[in-house]
C-alpha cells in the first residue's frame, strides 16, 4: 500500500476524495468538538464574521453520528495565516 493510500485511509477513512465532504457552521464561533456531528475526515469551515474564528477550517477525526464523541482538529488558524 502506498503512503498516500495510507494517510487518505488514516486521516479520511479511506474517502478518496476527502473535499468530498465539507461543512459550513454559521453563527457561532466556538470549537465543533463534541457539538458537530460528522464522520472522519470532514471538513468544517467557520463563517462567523467579527470573531477570529472566521474561516477557520477543521478536520474531524473522531467520527459521530450524534455529535457527542465527535473530535475536531484545528488545521488552518485563519487570524494567524490568512483568511480564505
């Protein structure tokens, strides 16, 4: 198995096209964890405008079909690097 293979597997549970999937959250700036349910490998983009939360996209890496267990890493930190 290549190494891609291996990290699509690992980080998208095995979706070959991991932008397949990606989530909007509008009105609220706070973390998903454990309030966004989604399946591993999502995506979640913020749209708050005013908060630096603003365009900030996350990756799930612990999925849920409830939302309770659902963990969610920030990836791109929009206030530091730049907003889309």
């Amino acid at each position: 198995m290549s190494l891609r293979r291996q990290v699509i597997n690992t980080l998208f549970a095995g979706t070959a096209d991991p932008l397949r999937t990606v989530l909007k959250q509008t009105g609220s700036g706070t973390s998903p964890n454990g309030v966004v349910a989604a399946p591993r490998g999502t995506f979640l983009v913020i749209d708050y405008n005013g908060d630096v939360t603003d365009d900030d996209i996350y990756l799930c890496t612990v999925g849920s079909t409830t939302g309770a267990s659902t963990t969610w890493v920030l990836v791109y930190n929009a206030s530091s690097i730049g907003h889309i």
